[in-house]
C-alpha cells in the first residue's frame, strides 16, 4: 500500500510542475487558450489530490460502523475524478473558442513537453493501477491522458489557424478533442459508478471461481446462490455449500478451509462467506 500512495504523490508533484509550465507557457505566448490549458492542469492537481485521500481512507481496516471496510472511498473518488474530466472537456472547448495571441512559438513548444509529461506518466499510472486494481489511481490515469490530449488538441488548433489562416479549424478541432474527453469522463463514471452498485464481475472471473468451488469441495454435494462483488481493490464472495446431512461439523468446516485457500489463492485479498447447509434442506 505504501508503494502506490508513492505513485499518487508522484501524481501530485508532476501536476503542480506541469501546471506551472503550463501558466509560464501562457505568459510567454499571451494565449488565451493556453491560460485556459493551464486554468485546467489545476483540476489535474486536485483529481490526483483526491486519489490520494481515497487512497489513504480507502485502506482503512473494517470497524464498527463499515464492518465491510472503506474501499469504496476509491470509487467515490473516481466518480468525482471522471466528473472533472467532463468539466476538462468543457474547458478544452472554450479554449479552442478564444482569441489567439501573438508569441505562440515558445508557448506552444512549453505546452508540448509539459502534454508529453503528462502523458507519459498516464501510461505509467494505468499499468499501477491494473496491477494494484486501485480505481483511484485509474481514474487518476485516464484524466492525465485527458489532459494531454486538451494540450495536443489547443496546440493542433492554434497551429491550424494561424498557419493556414483558417481561424474555422480552431474551433473544430477544439470541439473534436472535447468530445473525444468528454467520452473518456463518461466512461470513467459508467465504471466507478457500476463498482457502486456491486456490479456482478465479468463472466469468465464467475466461471473460474465457479470451477474452484467445484474442483476443491470433494466431499460435499455442491454449491449454489453464489455470488460475488468488488469495492475498489477489495472482492467479496459468498455461496452456499450443500454437504451430506450426516457430515459432521468438523469435517464440513475442513471442505470450506480447502475451498477458501484454493480461493484465496487465486484472487488474493478475497473476503468469503461460506453458508454450509445440509442436504435435507
């Protein structure tokens, strides 16, 4: 857990040096488009501010009041995050609308890097975030490629129009790129959103767990009712195990302790409930 709240510090750092070649890339171009590129990185700073309290929060152990934990804070916050990626959107689009200043070459060329900073690091958060399955840090990831496609997008759009002085092409390609964003938000949300409402996992995770439960009960007469959600990084799982009526507890409670471990084994972190029922109910 330490390693990847290390990430979203990282996150924090390279947003706020970002943000600040963005505004000096504004006050060397006298771009108002570029100030609004840069008006946007603030969001930047906040969504990965945001990733790191869901992040801290969401690792809190279960108590009294949340006996199933805290790992839905990480959904919260990518709710929140996939929202400013439609504010993003927003901002990209009215930027493509503004006037153009006069100065463009060393702006333009600051914006780049500080875009392809972006989203390099963007790269590198959706590879954590798969490999730690934190929605935070992949909504986090997702609003940084975000960002560096509204720094490609305003680039495109203010080279367009002053090179080929055809002032229509800036607010087309603004337009493009915001949709292109705003997709990218609503997809964010439709996950995080899903993740809420305890959204069954896909069918092939179903079948293998199935396929466990099945390989592992020898001795019992099968599973039934089983089902499963995740919260964030955290996956619950629960069935009922039918066992002969004559079985006794103990050996019943030994064909769950193989089921659990085999279980465990593949989804590490898996919290199960095993409802054992004899075979006359």
């Amino acid at each position: 857990m330490q390693e990847i709240r290390q990430f979203a510090v990282a996150s924090i750092a390279l947003g706020a040096g970002v943000m600040a070649a963005k505004f000096a890339a504004a006050a060397l171009s006298g771009s108002v488009a570029l100030y609004s590129d840069a008006l946007e990185s603030l969001v930047n700073v906040a969504a990965s501010s945001l990733a790191l309290y869901a992040l801290i929060a969401g690792a809190k152990p279960a108590d009294r009041q949340h006996p199933y934990g805290h790992a839905k804070v990480e959904l919260l916050s990518a709710v929140a995050t996939g929202g400013m990626i439609l504010v993003a959107a927003v901002l990209i689009f009215q930027a493509g609308l503004s006037p153009l200043g006069g100065g463009l070459g060393a702006g333009l060329a600051l914006n780049g890097l500080a875009g392809a900073a972006n989203a390099g690091w963007a790269l590198v958060l959706r590879r954590v975030s798969r490999c730690y399955r934190s929605p935070a840090l992949a909504a986090d990831a997702q609003h940084l490629l975000a960002d560096a496609l509204t720094s490609l997008g305003i680039i495109l759009a203010l080279l367009a129009a002053v090179l080929l002085r055809l002032p229509i092409l800036d607010p087309l390609i603004a337009l493009g790129i915001a949709l292109q964003i705003a997709v990218m938000g609503g997809l964010t949300l439709l996950r995080s959103l899903s993740g809420l409402l305890d959204e069954a996992p896909p069918p092939a995770m179903t079948e293998r767990i199935q396929e466990l439960v099945r390989t592992h009960a020898k001795g019992a007469l099968e599973a039934h009712d089983l089902r499963m959600r995740q919260a964030g990084p955290a996956s619950f799982l629960e069935f009922h195990l039918v066992v002969p009526g004559g079985m006794s507890v103990a050996e019943a409670h030994e064909i769950c302790d193989r089921i659990e471990a085999a279980l465990k084994a593949e989804t590490p972190g898996v919290i199960i409930t095993i409802h054992v029922e004899p075979e006359e109910k």
